[in-house]
C-alpha cells in the first residue's frame, strides 16, 4: 500500500499537483492476461494477499475472456486459468468485477466536474468530454493506487485551465454510420497527438458515435479530452478563439477508410469497441433477425448490458442467426490470433489500430451494415 | 542536456529514436522487447538495453504495465528520453523502476549515439 500511495505522490511531485484529492469513483485498466502478463498478475496478487481493499467504487477494464462463457467460444484452458487468477485478485481488494470499457453504461458513472481516476483510454476520453468529469489519463497500476488511497493528485485535467482546446478541428461532411466517427477520430488523432480538439461542423452525434469518436482518437493519439460545439457540456464555457484549424472532409475520411483496411474478407466480424451499447445491440439484432451467417460475429459488451438484451430477446435473435454476445471481454484484449483467425471486420476506429500489432489480424473496418452482409 | 527526472537512476547505451510517439500496449512486445506497431518508424527493432528516445506516450493506458512487464522479462530498455513524459510512461517507469528524464530536446539525439544518461540529476550526455 505505501508502495502505491509514494507512487501517487511522484507522479504529484513530477506534475506540480498542489495537493491530492478525493476521487469519486475509478476505473483500472490493465486486467487481461494477455496485456499484462505474469508479471502484472503477480504485481497484483502481491497487493492482493496483503490485504489491500479500495476506499471508493471501482470498476474493471475488459478482461481477456468472457468470465462465464469462455470454454464455449473456445478460449483457451490455461490462458483461462491465469485470467481468472487476476479477476480473484481485484475481487480480494473490494474492486466490482465488471470488466468493461464502458463503466458509464455499467453503473458507474460520474457527475459533470466529478474529480475520478479512470483509466481506460476510451473511458478516459467519454467522461471527461461527454459528462464533464475531470480525470487524466491514469496508467492502470495509477489508478489502482487512486482506488485504494482513495485520492490523486490534483493536475492536468482535474484543473480547469488545462481544459482548453488547442486545436480546432472543423468537419466538412455529413457523418452517417458510427464508423465514419471511428474514422473522423483515427484521423484526428494521428494529427493532433495528446492536443485537446475542440470540434465544429458536428451537426449531432448521440452517445455512441461521441464514444467511437473519442476511443479512436485515443488510440491514434493519446485524446483524454476533447470538445464539440453545441454537443459536449464544456464546449460553450472554453477559450477557443485564435486557435490553429485542420480542416476534415470527405478526402480525408475515404483516406482513412482505406489506410485501416489492410485485409479482403473478414473470418470474423466484432462489434462492440468501446463495448456496445443496448441500443447498438438492438440495431444489429434487427439486422440480423431471420438471417444465416456463414461466418462468425461477435458483438463484445458488458455483463450489465448483456442482460438487459437477454431480456429484450436480441441475444436469442442474434443467436438464431449464428452470432454471439461476448461479455466482459473484448477483441483486442482477448487471444483471437490463437483462435484461428486472421482476418477481422470491426466498425471501431479504435480495434482497427490495434488489432493489427497487438492481434496480428488484417482488418476490414467499415460500416455494420457492410460487416453484417460480409458475413452473410 | 538538462531535463526533469521523472524516474531515478543511471543508464548508459546507444539511442534508439523514434520521432514518433510510442504507445507500449500493442506497440512493444513484452517478452522480446520488440517494436511490433504496423508502420512505426521502430517496427522490427528491439528496445532491450537500449536508451530509448521518443517524443512522448501515445495510445492505451495499460502501457504502464507493459514497461513494467519490460523490465520483468529482462527485456526492457536500459533508460528513457522524452520530450514530454505522460502519466502512462511515468508509472510504468516508476513501478519498473527504469531511469528516465523529460523535457529534453530529443532532435539532438541521433538513432546510434552513444548516451550516458543521469536521470538522479536530471542530465542527458551523448558521447
């Protein structure tokens, strides 16, 4: 626990923080075997056996498997056994063992200028653009030391001037499908690094397509905040007079579109990077109600979520069509280069840059309904 | 040069530059020390004991662990140079306990020099 508490207080030192201060909720990032390894399930079943617990509600990253369905979908035995070895361990230390990248669609979720200590990117970037918290980027053994100390040091983005747009991003095109934001974000990302976009020319975007925008620019770039005017609740009280503008239109967009396809045809299509939502769930069960698919399609969300279309009768729908719902885990944390897959058909912005290094997979990224006729 | 330690130690290697930034999860391969990204300027090359100088931290959070991870596996690199160390780098290098230091103009750092690197005093020599 010291060993936590003196990290929090480096990172205080490095980054000016004039003090700490009480966290209203955490997210740990870092829970699947396959990211952090053996050395990171012992760094955690250390803190664990000495009886380490979190001060405030704290939830989990995705793990590398669905807790309860993994020997169905074919995940491997041993990589389950040392799964579970790291999800015993969070659950020892008091952490709810949810597993999702969308702890806000899950239960836990913020108020506007709430002070938190997230960490998954994606979640990262919603809460503190979408609702207005104030969290940083937190590494996931940081935010572990914030859950169990129950504070963080007060910098970055927990301070109002560091909020400010230094960018302004303005959009020439109409945005339709959720992917076209997954684009919209790589491309911004890559060009405006770890900046804060302040974005114009969004006509709308409801709260799916802001969570594909900021998960892609976060991973492209490393986006903890941005703002859309007449959207994002901080947009209208910001300084975004003077700033330098990139201009985005329909070039850029297709450009994008092709520089993330580096496969022909998916052997899989996943859906659900951030998790997906009851809504996004209901759009594709209606897609895919009375259809057949050739090959498969996971759709990857939270246990929360997961049950509530349970009820609604989608899982079943998009069972019948040969589709699973995968829980608490995701595609780019989970082993799909050891399940026989090579290539693989996500909408996410955000899967498309990553799966290539850390899944070894061709992608095809393009919009659900482009996936889902792939499949058929 | 002088810069801010970020994490205490001393290191001395060759310099591995990356103008780029670097995002560990899913851009560094934790048992080899590999840079695996698709298109990175580093792809292919190997960090392991090298000084590794990049601009600053990009992509997933879980970074943190995958430095830490580096370093268990005997194949992290023996120090960092960054212009601007995020929190993700910082607590991995921290927890690992690799020497590392920011705010140092990395363009004078050339891929191949040799670097003694002070990061106890905040000081960046190349040789």
């Amino acid at each position: 626990m010291e060993r936590l508490f003196r990290l929090l207080v480096r990172l205080g030192e490095i980054y000016n923080a004039d003090s700490m201060i009480p966290v209203g909720s955490v997210q740990v990032a870092g829970v699947s075997y396959k990211s952090i390894g053996d050395p990171g399930m012992e760094f955690l079943e250390d803190i664990a056996s000495k009886g380490a617990k979190v001060k405030v509600l704290t939830y989990l990253n995705p793990a590398g498997m669905d807790l309860e369905n993994w020997k169905k979908l074919g995940f491997p035995e041993d990589f389950a056994k040392n799964q579970l070895r790291i999800i015993n361990a969070f659950k020892k230390m008091g952490i709810v063992v949810t597993s999702t990248c969308t702890p806000y669609l899950a239960g836990n979720l913020p108020r506007f200028r709430e002070h938190i200590a997230w960490s998954e990117s994606s979640a990262v970037s919603f809460s503190n653009s979408v609702i207005g918290a104030r969290t940083n980027r937190e590494g996931g053994p940081s935010a572990l030391a914030a859950a169990i100390c129950g504070v963080t040091p007060n910098y970055g983005l927990h301070l109002w001037e560091n909020r400010q747009p230094n960018v302004k991003i303005k959009v020439n095109f109409n945005l339709n499908y959720n992917s076209d934001f997954g684009a919209l974000g790589w491309y911004v990302g890559k060009q405006v690094k770890n900046k804060i976009p302040y974005f114009t020319g969004i006509k709308d975007a409801n709260t799916d397509q802001l969570k594909a925008l900021g998960a892609a620019m976060a991973a492209s770039g490393a986006v903890a905040l941005y703002h859309v005017e007449g959207i994002t609740p901080e947009a209208d009280n910001v300084k975004k007079e003077g700033l330098e503008t990139i201009s985005v239109g329909k070039k850029e967009i297709k450009e994008t579109y092709d520089k993330l396809n580096t496969g022909k045809k998916p052997d899989i299509v996943i859906f659900g990077c951030p998790h997906a939502s009851l809504r996004e769930i209901s759009l594709l069960a209606d897609k895919l109600e009375g259809k057949h698919l050739k090959r498969p399609v996971w759709i990857c969300t939270s246990r929360m979520v997961k049950e509530a279309a349970e009820r609604m009768g989608y899982n079943e729908i998009i069972a019948k069509a040969g589709g699973s719902i995968v829980a608490d885990t995701c595609m780019v944390v989970s082993p799909i280069e050891k399940m026989g897959y090579k290539t693989t058909g996500v909408n996410s912005g955000k899967a498309a840059n990553y799966l290539p290094g850390f899944c070894k997979q061709e992608v095809c990224f393009a919009n659900i309904d482009d996936l889902v006729e792939a499949q058929l | 040069m002088k810069g801010r330690t970020i994490s205490p130690g001393k290191a001395e290697g060759e310099a591995i530059v990356s103008p780029e930034p670097i995002g560990f999860y899913g851009g560094i391969d934790i048992n080899t020390g590999i840079v695996i990204e698709k298109g990175h300027p580093l792809e292919g090359r190997c960090v392991t004991g090298k000084i590794l100088v990049f601009p600053c931290g990009k992509g997933s959070t879980v970074g943190s662990y995958v430095i830490y991870g580096l370093k268990k596996n005997d194949v992290a690199p023996a120090g960092i140079i960054n212009k601007e160390t995020e929190t993700i780098v910082a607590t991995g290098v921290i927890l690992a306990g690799i020497p590392c230091i920011d705010k140092i103009e990395i363009e004078k750092i050339k891929d191949g020099n040799k670097i003694f690197l002070d990061a106890d005093k905040g000081i960046v020599e190349i040789k």
